[in-house]
C-alpha cells in the first residue's frame, strides 16, 4: 500500500515537473518579449522627445555641419583662426552635436575632434570625418541615410580622382568606430 501512494505521488509530481519544464522555454520567451518591448518603447520615447525639443536645434546642427562639408569660405568665416567667436561658435557646435546625436555621432565626434586635437592628421581625412558625421545627423534626425561618399560627391570636383584615398580613408573609420 505504501508503494502504490508513493508511486502516485511520484507520478503527480513527475507531471507536475514536466508541465512546469515544458511551459519554461514559452514563460523565458514572454520575459525576453517583454524587455524588448519595454527598451524599444524608451528608445521611442527618448527619441519623440529630443525631435519635440530640438527640431530647430537639430536642423540647424545638420545645416551646419552640411555647411562645413560643401561651403569652404563658410568654414573659414564661421570657424577659421582669423575668425572672431570661432572658438565659441566650435565648441557650441561640439556641445549641440553631443545633446542630439545618437551614440554612433558621438563616436564619430570624439574621433574628430581628437584627431584635430592631435593636428596629426590628413586634411581629406577630416573631410571624411565631417562627412560622417553630417551622415549620421542625417539619419538621427530624417531616419534617412545617406553616405559619407555621397556626400562628398556633393561638392568635390576633384572626387573621382582621389576616391580609391577616399575609400581607404573610410575603412579607416569603419574600423575606428569599432574600436
């Protein structure tokens, strides 16, 4: 007698364990569902905010960085050496570029910023910084993208001529972004 309750209770709680077991993998599943339901909806969120705040700010940001990339003589007024309130203007433009740019801006920025700091640095790989960096404003506030080859098209007539440097250059940063 004692067998045949211990064999039932064995059995109950054998089905018990498997039902719990089999369910497992589905609960996991939901949980996971869940949490990337809940970082997709901040990431909306966050960015709903910053287009409500900052549209102004955003675009002008992209303009000026647009700029800086196509309109030489604006580069010089704005933020060459000789020009009064460049230091400020630059590191406004700095401090705006980090406020709305996305993490991969940033990055992008920091790489910038501390190869003109270091003064090391070709010129044309300055310019292809610049580009991506307008590339990737393009896309954190449009959604569209648009390549930083592209966009040097835009406006260098010499372009064809250098673009195997260009692509080099732009391997270059693909790889310093990774890092």
């Amino acid at each position: 007698m004692f067998f045949q309750i211990l064999n039932v209770v064995l059995v109950v709680v054998m089905t018990i364990l498997v039902i719990v077991v089999k369910g497992l993998p589905k609960h996991i599943s939901e949980i996971m569902m869940e949490n990337m339901k809940h970082k997709n909806a901040k990431e909306l969120q966050v960015e709903s905010y910053f287009k409500e705040l900052g549209g102004k700010q955003q675009l002008e940001i992209l303009s000026v960085w647009t700029n800086l990339l196509v309109d030489l003589e604006y580069m010089k007024k704005m933020y060459g050496i000789d020009s009064k309130g460049s230091v400020e203007r630059y590191n406004k433009l700095i401090h705006d570029t980090f406020i709305y740019g996305s993490d991969k801006t940033v990055k992008l920025l920091s790489l910038y910023t501390s190869s003109m700091y270091r003064g090391n640095t070709r010129q044309a790989k300055l310019v292809m910084y610049i580009a991506y960096i307008a590339s990737s404003l393009k896309e954190d506030f449009t959604g569209y993208s648009s390549s930083p080859q592209t966009l040097l098209q835009l406006k260098m007539t010499d372009y064809e001529q250098n673009k195997e440097e260009f692509i080099e250059m732009q391997k270059e940063i693909e790889h310093e972004l990774r890092e």
